[in-house]
C-alpha cells in the first residue's frame, strides 16, 4: 500500500488543479491611489511561505515549518514566476511583505523610474511555495496541502478620487533669485501620471501683467515665446519640477501658470499658479543667493469642478549673505491659486 500512500499527493495537486478539490488562489490584486504599492490577496489564510514538511517519506506532510516563514520584507522572487518579476521589478529595489496571513504587499522603488506593472497586466505565482493554512488541519480532503498558483491581473484602486496637487516653491521671487516650482508632493497620482505646464489664459486680464503701473508697457514678445517653450518641454519631458530660466522672464511681472495632472488613473485636476518677480535691489557682488522658500499645500475638490482651498504655508526669512542689499522684497504668503 506505500506505492498508494507516494501517488496520493501528486493525484490531489491534480484534482485541485480540475477543481475537483478546494485550493487557495489570488483573488485580486490592486494599486494603491499613489501606485507604489499592489495588495494581492488570497482566497483563504495562508501559511505566508512556511513549508510543510513530510518526515516520513510517505508523501503525506506531517508538520509546518514555521522557521520558514517569510517574515520582514523579501525578495518577491520567491513566490513570483520570472515573467511577473520582469513586470514588477527585482529585488531589493521591489519587495514584498505580508500584511496578513490571507494578503501580502508588493513595494516598489521610490524612483519614477522604478519597474511597476502597467494596469491589467497578469501576475502570475510560483507553485507549491505559498500554502493554504488547512494544511495546519490534518488530514486534508485527501492529505495534500493545498498551495495557490494561477495568475491574475492587477487592478486599479477603488474608490478613484482625484489628484490632490501639492507644489513647493516661491510665490515672491526677487530677482535674480532662482525660479522653481515643484509638484512631487501631489497625491493619488499613481505611478505613472502626466504633468501638463502652460501659460494660463486669463479672461479680462493679460499673461503676463504689468507690476510697475505702466498701462503703456510693452513686453518682450521673444522672452514671453522662450518662457512658453521652456513649459512645452516640460510638459513633454512629463516633468515634475518646473525651472524657468532667468533670462526668459522680466521683473515686476506677475505670470500665471497652469498646472494640470492626469493620475495614472485617468482624473485629472488643474492648479493657476501666480509668480511675483520684482526687482529687490540686490548688489551686482552678490555671489551667494538662496532662494526664499515657502509650501502650500491645496485640496481640490473631487469632482474636479469647484476648488476647496486648504492652504498650509511654511515661509523661511531671507538668509543674511553679502551682496544682499539692505533693501528687499516683501514676498507674498503663499503659491496663489486661482479658479482653474
């Protein structure tokens, strides 16, 4: 009867392969709102990669092997085939943890540049490696422990909310002072959003406006043409922190900005920035300059419609450097946002 006992095991696999018996499987796997994370998730508890062990030969496991159970953070290789690897990134930049015995976590790299899988795109695991936990109930339907294996794909998050856009930069820019405006903060964008930069159309006033009260002022056609190149680019290069050049903008101008962000979800919300460049009166030694730098931070509504302002403004004093004139600029209190 021991030739019975050896062909038991390798006949379960099979029946649970048909269906014919109960086996654990992948039940979905989905993004977070940010998208650096997927949640797969298992149709019942699991052992979370601890072994059963047969210590008789006779085919039938008699015990688990819970020194075996992967713990911490840990190379996803170890239950995904090599195929979903290519898809979700190698070890340790990717890892994966197991959140619960029935759920585990794949992380990917901060970098934008990091591997992630595209949405619907089929992960698929090893076999015999992740165990159902009736194998902790002996005997099982027919003494075999039951693993998952199979593949799913991987889902976008639910709800879908919109992006919120969070931009750091200044408002107030006292010229020669560097101008910067970085959106890398904004939420719920997933990992592969599109950032779209441009000159704002304003009804009943200009793009740029006049600070000097000179309704006769004339601005330079081939700077404002550079500046919309240099947000063309941007918006190409899909980047997610604006540099204007100095020599593309000209002082006591206020330039409005459009931002707009499509999450990798496909909701998009936009943001009107104002930027205040005058002319503070800094001395032509001036070899060090820091820039004035302040955070705002804005929720906008999620039905992309109306703007919920919450503004959380964080504003650093003028460092004492030489070359400084004693003469400066009052910057404002924050990155305006205007009624996209």
């Amino acid at each position: 009867m021991a030739w019975l006992k050896r062909l038991q095991l390798p006949v379960c696999i099979l029946l649970a392969c048909c269906g014919l018996t109960q086996q654990v499987t992948m039940t979905s796997a989905r993004f977070n709102l940010n998208g650096d994370k997927v949640t797969v998730t298992f149709s019942s508890p699991t052992l979370q990669g601890a072994p059963p062990t047969d210590a008789n030969g006779d085919g039938i496991p008699d015990f688990i092997d819970r020194r075996q159970t992967f713990t911490g953070q840990w190379d996803c290789s170890k239950v995904f085939i090599d195929a979903t690897i290519t898809k979700i990134g190698t070890h340790p930049v990717t890892r994966c943890q197991w959140i619960s015995e029935s759920a585990l976590e794949v992380l990917f790299g901060a970098s934008r540049s990091a591997t992630r899988p595209d949405l619907y795109d089929e992960i698929c695991m090893r076999g015999a490696v992740v165990y159902d936990e009736c194998c902790l109930k002996m005997p099982s339907p027919c003494g075999a422990c039951p693993f998952a294996f199979g593949c799913t794909g991987v889902q976008g998050p639910s709800p879908v909310v919109n992006p919120t856009i969070r931009v750091t930069g200044e408002s107030s820019i006292c010229y020669p002072a560097p101008i910067y405006v970085d959106a890398t903060k904004s939420e719920n964008i997933g990992g592969k959003p599109n950032f779209q930069w441009t000159m704002a159309a304003l009804s009943g006033s200009g793009n740029p406006q006049d600070l000097r009260g000179d309704p006769e002022r004339q601005f330079d056609l081939t700077k404002i043409d550079a500046l919309r190149r240099t947000l063309n680019l941007a918006t190409r290069s899909n980047d997610l922190v604006l540099a204007i050049p100095l020599s593309e903008i000209e002082t006591d101008t206020l330039y409005t900005v459009r931002l707009a962000v499509t999450s990798q979800w496909g909701k998009t919300a936009q943001q009107l920035l104002e930027l205040k460049v005058q002319n503070c009166g800094i001395s032509q030694d001036a070899t060090t300059l820091r820039p004035n730098l302040l955070a705002s931070s804005y929720v906008l509504g999620n039905d992309g419609g109306g703007t919920t302002v919450k503004p959380v403004t964080t504003l650093r004093p003028y460092p004492t450097v030489i070359g400084w004139a004693s003469s400066r600029c009052a910057p404002a209190a924050s990155l305006a946002l205007l009624e996209a």
